[in-house]
C-alpha cells in the first residue's frame, strides 16, 4: 500500500494522538504493557518458531 507524504504525516499524528490518550489514562502500566506485547510478539517470532521449525527437520 503505498502512503503519499501529507496521508503519512496524517497517520504519525493520528498514532501519535492515540497513544497520548492512552498514556493519560492507563499511565506508565500502558507503556510497560506495550512492550511486554512486542517483546512476547518478537520472541515468538523469531526465536521459538524457528527453533521447532529446526528441530522438526533435523529429527
């Protein structure tokens, strides 16, 4: 999908305006919770599936 300059500059502002609100009402325990979800997210990603995904083909 491609973004021209002034929709991406509109969707910066629109992540940045909904993670404000966020902050505001959640606090600190919203960032925390982020990046518990992308470190969880990433992990899995990268680290566990590849390594069954290993360990299925050398069995």
């Amino acid at each position: 999908m491609q973004v021209k300059g002034w929709q991406m500059g509109r969707l910066i502002n629109k992540i940045k305006s909904k993670f404000a609100t966020l902050y505001k009402k959640y606090g600190w325990k919203a960032v925390v919770g982020l990046v518990l979800y992308y470190l969880i997210r990433d992990i899995t990603i990268y680290i566990i599936i590849p390594t069954f995904a290993v360990q299925s083909l050398v069995k």
